[in-house]
C-alpha cells in the first residue's frame, strides 16, 4: 500500500487551496481533490472573482459615461459585452492557474474527480471517465464549501437564462431590458448593480426591511439611498411566494412580509440571490458517521476537528461567515494545528466588504449589536464630503463611523460606506486585532491627501474631535 498522505483536502475553494498549501509549506504530504475541472472553488471560478472583474468594468463603463465630463474628459463609451465577458474570463483563468502552479511549487498532488470519505482514513474518488482511486490520508478535511440556496417554500426552476443564479447571472450574453433581483444581500446588490450600470432597469426584492440584513442600520440606509440614486428600484419587506417563466421572460410574485395584496413584476432575467448553503451531497458523510448541525453544516470544535478523529471542516461547509477570507485563515489554522502549531482564528476581526459603488466594508460589532448587548459605546463619524482627496476623486459619498467603548476606547466596530471601503477596512481589522483604541488610530499619521484620512478623522472625533470638519 503507497505511504498515506498526512492530509487529503476535498475542495480547492479558498478553504482547502489554502489549507493544502500551508500544510505543504509546514512540511506535511498533501493532495486535493477537486470535482471542477480547474482548481480555486466558487470564490475564483464563479464567485469573488469573475464578480469583482464585472464590477471594475462595469464601473469604469458608468463613469466614463457619466462622471468624467466633470473631469474634463469627453468620452462617449460603448459597450461590448462579449469584450467584458472576456476580461472576465482571462481574469479567472490567470487566477485559477495561478492555484495549479502553487500546487506544483509545493509538491501537492492534485487529483480531478469527485471525493467520498468511505471512513476516517480514506477518500474514494471517482473520475469523470468512472474510474476510482482511494486516497489514504492520516487526516482529512472537508472544505466542499456551498450551493445557491433557493427561495424558501419557493419552488424555483433555474434555466440559467432568464431565471438565474449568481452562478449564471455573471455569463450573461445580452444586457436585460428588465432584471428583477431576488434578496438585497451582497450577492445580489453587486450583481444587480453590474447589470443595471449596463443598462438594466434593476428592481431589488427583500424579505428583511433593509437591505444588506447584518450590517450596521444607519450605514445599510444611507448605502441604499445611493443605489436609488442610481436607478436601482426596491420594494423592501416583502416575500417573494412565486417565481416563474413567463413569455420569454419571468415573473416575480411577492406580497408584503407582513401580510397585504400580492404584487407581480415582469422581467427578462430574474437573479434569485437568496444565500448560499452549506454543501456536503455524495461526500459520504452519514457512512463515515460525521454529525452536522441543524442547518446542514459540518459541525466542528473549536480546533475545526468533526466528531470523527482524522476528520476536520472548514469554510462555508461550516459555521461562520461565508467569506472567502474566512475560509482561508480557518485553512492556514488548521494546517498550523495539523503540523503541532498553534493555529487560531479571531472571528472578532474579520472584515467583510460589499464591492459595489461606493464600497461598503465593515470589521466588528454593529450599533445594533452593541445596544443588544447592553455596552456603553462612543460614535466617531467623519464624511468623505469633508475628505480633500475624495473631492478631487468625486468620491464624496458616505462616511466612516468608528464604535469603541465608552470607558476604555478600544474600538468594537468600524463601518465605512465610500470609495475604496473594502481597502481601507483593513487598518480597522489591523487595529481591532491588536487590541487597539481609536486614539491609536488618531495619532498615527496619515498620508495626505488619501481617503483613509477619513479613518483617522473618524478615530479622532471618537476620542476627541476632528481637525477638518
Ligand atoms: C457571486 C459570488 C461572489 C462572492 N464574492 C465574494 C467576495 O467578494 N468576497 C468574499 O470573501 N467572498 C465572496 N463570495 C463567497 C466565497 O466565494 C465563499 O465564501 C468561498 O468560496 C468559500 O470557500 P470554500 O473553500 O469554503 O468553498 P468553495 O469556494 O465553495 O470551494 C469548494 C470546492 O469544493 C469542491 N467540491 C465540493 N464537493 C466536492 C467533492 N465531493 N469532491 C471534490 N470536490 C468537491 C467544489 O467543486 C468547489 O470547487 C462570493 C460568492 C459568490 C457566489
């Protein structure tokens, strides 16, 4: 029998491409297997990725169109959708060939085809041509990540032209007329803003009574008055009971979440983008005794290890944010942990970020949270108005808002709605992670002029006031 490996990853998302590598570089034997046929999971092949390319482009398209008159520069651009579709996938492909080169660098074998644990100790795989091979490994971990989840008590039938998920909604071939946009979540903000820069007449249907359900109230109403200012519709409250196809296009029927008279919009494509779920089909995980929790997830200890020793879990198959970011430190933790380090992950520091226009990002607590929790907290708010750099960006949108605590000002919270946000947030994360206060922030110098001067005026008008404003 060949030498086991001392780790088989199922998954190369950002989980399990990461974990496979880190495990590798601390000198343990690796393979991964990967049921797509290239590596890098949802987040490089449909998600993060390909998302963040549409976006760009579909952000400088609505800029050159409307904001750089007021520049100076007169441009009248025209779109080629089949050209940014492109982009798109060259962005993609430089990304996941990237992990297979990684692979290679550090000596991990990776294996295409679909992987079953058939007990602790062994992963099945079996190959597109149905041939199989067993994989002994002396530690598993489960990194399959997620699905698109449906509309609850919703039976929506995707055709992934005109009733799509975001697994389709970033392929496709012409700019709908009329695109109805199932959840204001992030998902669903970033892909309906891309298609509505395009030229789409996007409207936004969601349960919750605010858009983007966790993130700070005050900084999720101000984010969604911006994108009613550029002509995105929403109808908040409300659930969705039937999504259809309809004359070549669909409908969306919803009523209020409260109760009241239905309503129905017709469009030419409808992105359902309700979540995502925990994805563990075919893996073998009842046979191998391996307990999930009551939403369906990998349930796991504090050390990412399942109830079944030499099994762990990590990424969105499991508890947690589903983030990218997330799935990554929870990967090098566990490698760390595997090879006898000490590998920690501090959910209390782990930012998250809406990539549309402006950005909204946001590390810690909410105001809401806070409240809840019954903790005396101090705001420090500072506008991007009264930032000198956003002015000559035309960035002036949105504002950063620091939360600490009342007594010891250590900061609890950062949220910022505004150019650049999912950049700037890291300072916050940095900050939070050291333990620091917003003095610390406000006393460390800023170059000028940037826009992350607003986070340190921010940091000021906590613990003192700001000088600019
Ligand atoms: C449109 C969209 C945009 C997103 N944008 C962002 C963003 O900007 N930032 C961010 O942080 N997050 C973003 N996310 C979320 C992010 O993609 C996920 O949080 C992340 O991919 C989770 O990583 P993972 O490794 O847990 O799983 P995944 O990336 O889902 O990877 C799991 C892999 O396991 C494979 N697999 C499953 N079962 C098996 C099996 N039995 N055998 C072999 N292989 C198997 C799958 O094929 C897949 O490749 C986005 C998601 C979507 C859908």
């Amino acid at each position: 029998m060949a030498d086991p490996f001392d780790l088989v990853v199922i998954g190369s998302g950002p989980g399990g491409y990461v974990c496979a590598i880190k495990a590798a570089q601390l000198g343990l034997k690796v393979a991964v297997v990967e049921k797509r046929k290239t590596y890098g999971g949802t987040c490089l092949n449909i998600g993060c990725i390909p998302s963040k390319a549409l976006l760009y482009a579909s952000e400088r398209f609505e800029e050159a169109g409307h904001s750089f008159a007021e520049l100076g520069i007169v441009a009248e651009p025209k779109l080629d959708l089949a050209a940014m579709m492109s982009h798109k996938d060259k962005t993609v492909k430089s990304n996941v060939d990237g992990i297979a080169f990684l692979f290679k660098k550090n000596k991990i074998t990776g294996v295409i085809g679909t992987g079953r644990i058939k007990s602790a100790g062994e992963v099945e795989v079996t190959k597109d041509d149905g041939s199989t091979e067993t994989l002994q490994a002396r530690n598993i971990c489960i990194a399959t990540g997620s699905d698109v989840a449906g509309i609850p008590g919703v039976d929506v039938k995707f055709d992934d032209k005109t009733i799509v998920s975001s697994d389709h909604a970033i392929a496709l071939d012409k700019v709908p007329e009329a695109m109805v946009v199932v959840g204001g979540g992030v998902i669903g903000l970033e892909l309906g803003s891309v298609w509505a820069r395009l030229g789409a007449k996007v409207t936004v249907v969601e349960y919750l009574d605010k858009v983007l359900g966790p993130m700070d109230g005050e900084v999720s109403t101000a984010f969604q008055k911006l994108l009613v200012k550029q002509g995105l519709k929403f109808h908040l409250g409300a659930k969705v009971t039937a999504v259809e196809a309809k004359d070549g296009g669909a409908a969306v029927t919803f009523e209020p979440a409260k109760g009241g008279e239905a309503e129905t919009l017709n469009a030419d494509v409808v992105l359902v983008a309700t979540g995502r779920k925990p994805y563990t089909e075919g893996l073998g995980l009842e046979e191998a005794g391996v307990s999930l929790d009551n939403r369906g997830r990998v349930e796991i200890d504090q050390h990412f290890k399942t109830n079944v020793d030499g099994i762990y879990a990590i990424g969105d198959v499991v508890k947690g944010a589903m983030l990218a970011h997330k799935a990554e430190d929870e990967g090098v933790a566990l490698a760390e942990i595997l090879a006898g380090q000490a590998g920690h992950v501090n959910y209390d520091a782990i930012p998250s970020v809406v990539y549309t226009s402006p950005e909204v990002a946001s590390v810690g607590k909410t105001e809401e949270e806070l409240k809840e929790a019954g903790v005396e907290y101090k705001v420090g708010k500072f506008p991007f108005m009264a930032n000198g750099r956003a002015r000559a960006m035309l960035q002036t949108d949105g504002f950063v808002k620091f939360l600490v605590d009342a007594k010891t000002d250590r900061v609890l919270g950062c949220h910022i709605l505004g150019a650049d946000a999912g950049d700037m947030i890291a300072e916050a994360a940095l900050l939070m992670e050291f333990g620091g206060a917003s003095e610390d922030l406000a006393r460390t110098s800023h170059a000028h002029p940037t826009l992350s001067e607003a986070m340190r005026e921010a940091a000021f008008a906590a613990f003192a006031k700001p000088i600019h404003i």
